[in-house]
C-alpha cells in the first residue's frame, strides 16, 4: 500500500502543492501535457530548483498573459454576484488584477469537455466544489450563484487540475495528512484587507485539525485548504513503512519563523491482502436533542437522513434540563454530506441547533458475496480480523426465507452460515 503524507507544517497552497509533488517525482512534462488537454490557453506551467531557507525543492510558477500570479497576497477570491450579472462578467472577461472572471458552471464545463480520465475530472471538480460551498456559504448566496475572481483565472485552474492529474499520476492508495498551518495577520483580497484564515479557508478548514498565528501572513490559501479537504483521507495518525521519497514544494514568501514550504513523503506500508488491516476515514457526527417530535416524526426524520447521504442513523435515549425525557438523534457522514445532513436537521426537525464532531471511523475490510443456496441466492458479508473470516447473512435475505417457509429468522441465517462455512 503506497501512502501519501502532506506535511503542512508551515501551509498550503497551490502552487506550493504542484512543487512538492513534482519534486517528489511526478513527471513535470507529462502533467503539462495532460494540463494541455484543457480548453484554456495563455499559460505556460514550469518548474525551478531553488533553495528556501537554505532548504532545497521545487518552485511551481504559473505564467499567464496579462496576468500575474499572486499565491502569496491571496491566491483565491470569489465574489457572488447575482447570475446575470456574473454571465456579463465571463462574456466581457472584465476582471480585477488581471484575472478573467468565471462561474462555477463555466469551470466545470472545461473541466468535463477535456479529455482527461474521468477519475482527474471529478477529483478537479469536487475541489471547485468545496471552495464554491465555502464561498456561497461567505456571500450568503447559493452555489450556483456563486461568481469566481481568481479562482476562474486560468493559474488557478492550473493549480487545481495539476492537482488532481498528479495524485491520479503517483497512484497512490491512501493520503494522509498533518494538521495545518493557516497563518495569521491580514491579508489584502477582492474584499478588502481581512483576518487570516480568510473566510472561505475558515469554513473549508472545518474538515481537518488546523492551527493558527505560526506565522503573520497567509499560511494555508483557499485551493491549499480545498485539496487537503478533498484528498486526505485521515490526519495526524501514525504511517509506518518504507519511505520511498519525500517533496519539497517551495513557497513565494520570505518568512523568519517558519520556511516557506510544503513537505510530502511517500511511504510504501506492507500490504496485507485478507488481513486484518484497518482503515479509517474521516467522518462527521452530527446531533441534536429533540423532545417535541413524536415517534413517526422521529422515524421520518431518521429517513431523511439516510437519503442525505449519512452512512449510520441512530437514535439515543436521553434526559433533558428540567428532567425531561428526549431522543438524542445522530447521523455520520462524510465532510461532502456535511451541509445537506444539517440541512435536513433544520428542515425537518424541530430543533434550533446542532452540534458536529470531527471522527475517524476504522473499519476492516469486508465484501458482499452473492452464494446459491438451497433456499436460494442469498447476500452474504464476508470480513477478515487477524486471518479470522467471518461471514454473515443478510439479514432481510433470511427474512424473506422465513416469511416463505415459516422457519425462524435465526436458524436460517446459522444455516447459511454454516454452508458457506463448509464452502
């Protein structure tokens, strides 16, 4: 299994991001060449040694005609504008510091029409997204509404495509990453001069452990934020192994307290087919202390849920102030879930609040297998803890049986098991 860590001691940002992979050993010609496979011209994408804080690695350097890169100042701004008049703003290709301004929906459009692998595109478009919902949720306005500065220049889009070619490049099996450095001070953007993390870094930040104040400027941007959220799949947990290589992605920035750069290391960990390897992947619990519902309001609730995209709905028993019995209602979900399953927490309980836990979930490796039976094609789970398998039966397979044959629901699920046991 090859694992990727991010070491972002000192930040993230984009184009510190396509140096450190590049120096890990990405091949810099064939991701221009994929790049190229864009509907975007005016660009030229190169690379440099360099040393920074006497430390060696590799500048990532986006140059666009009539344009200017500004990684360090405040490489990602979105405005939201009413549709109409951001459609104007694309068709003029009017713009502030020389950017060209695009909507979300025109960004996806160049991503999908390009004939990259289906797997880059949608990598490229679920890191827009993040930043589009952080920006939507910044302006108060919906996604779709949403009108990008910098991000629709064409450096961004550089910034976030490489990324998604490269991790599709190193082929990779796991990425890992520490917690992140977001800076602090100001920083100057579209909207003025505001605290650091900027407001769209704040929300998106709420995916991984984070710090601030480590340096005075913008540490961690809002493509830096958006990649970790999008590819990390656990943070600050061990990785063990054999290191293959390590990245150093080299920033713009001048800084005394800490080097401007980004540290990535590629770790081979042992791969155990059918063992009884863990994996955990980054979750959220969301809950809510409900005492005016009645049950089948509950239960609707509960459904609801489901359909938002929570993998696990439970219901908790629980006494509120004044001594008041309550059902406690939670649900887990993915980071990509999180907005839609408080949405339907406000939409469709009575409650006034909700609280969130950031988790990881570890799970051992399991399958579902379809076995002919004597009773029939039956759905089984089959996992495997310290060379053990198991194997159960699905439970709502055995219950169909039961109801057709009148034998009990558990002699049959034994049955089954015991078949598939004996192969």
């Amino acid at each position: 299994m090859k694992i990727l860590y991010y070491d972002c001691f000192a930040g993230i940002s984009g184009d510190m991001n396509l140096g450190a992979l590049v120096d890990l050993g990405v091949d810099a010609g064939e991701l221009v060449r994929n790049l190229k496979k864009l509907d975007v011209g005016g660009w030229e994408l190169s690379f440099k040694k360099t040393l920074k804080n006497g430390i060696s690695g590799t500048l990532a350097n986006v140059d666009v005609k009539q344009s200017h890169h500004e990684e360090g100042s405040c490489e990602i701004h979105s405005h939201a504008e009413p549709h109409a008049e951001a459609c104007r703003s694309v068709e003029s290709g009017a713009a502030g510091h020389g950017h060209k301004h695009r909507s979300y929906a025109d960004i996806k459009r160049i991503i999908i029409s390009s004939s990259l692998p289906e797997k880059v595109k949608s990598s490229a478009i679920g890191i827009f997204d993040i930043i589009a919902r952080a920006e939507a949720q910044v302006h108060g306005r919906n996604i779709d509404e949403v009108h990008f500065h910098e991000v629709g220049a064409v450096d961004s889009i550089i910034d976030i495509v490489g990324a998604a070619i490269c991790m599709d490049m190193l082929g990779v099996d796991k990425i890992v990453s520490s917690s992140v450095e977001l800076g602090g001070g100001t920083v100057k953007c579209a909207h003025g001069v505001l605290p650091v993390p900027a407001p769209a870094t704040a929300i998106i930040s709420k995916a991984f452990p984070s710090k601030i104040g480590g340096v005075r400027h913008e540490a961690t941007t809002p493509t830096g934020a958006a990649i970790i959220a999008a590819f990390a799949d656990s943070y600050d947990v061990p990785v063990s192994g054999k290191c293959l290589g390590t990245g150093i992605g080299i920033g713009h920035r001048e800084c005394s307290e800490l080097p401007n750069i980004l540290r990535v290391l590629l770790y081979e960990s042992p791969d155990k087919p059918n063992s009884a390897e863990m994996d955990s992947v980054k979750m959220f619990e969301v809950c809510a202390n409900i005492d005016d519902m009645t049950p089948e309001h509950v239960s609707a609730l509960c459904s609801r849920l489901f359909k938002a995209g929570s993998l696990d709905v439970w219901q908790e028993s629980i006494a509120m102030k004044k001594n008041r019995l309550a059902v406690k209602v939670c649900a887990l979900c993915k980071t990509e879930k999180l907005e839609e399953v408080r949405r339907v927490f406000f939409a469709h309980s009575t409650t006034l609040g909700v609280r969130q836990y950031p988790l990881a979930r570890f799970s051992i490796a399991r399958e579902s297998i379809k076995k002919n039976t004597e009773f029939g094609e039956i759905s089984l789970k089959k996992s495997c803890f310290n060379g053990v398998e198991r194997i159960k039966a699905e439970f709502d397979d055995c219950a169909k049986i039961s109801e057709r044959t009148g034998n009990p629901v558990d002699i049959i699920a034994k049955r089954i098991e015991n078949l598939s046991d004996n192969g």
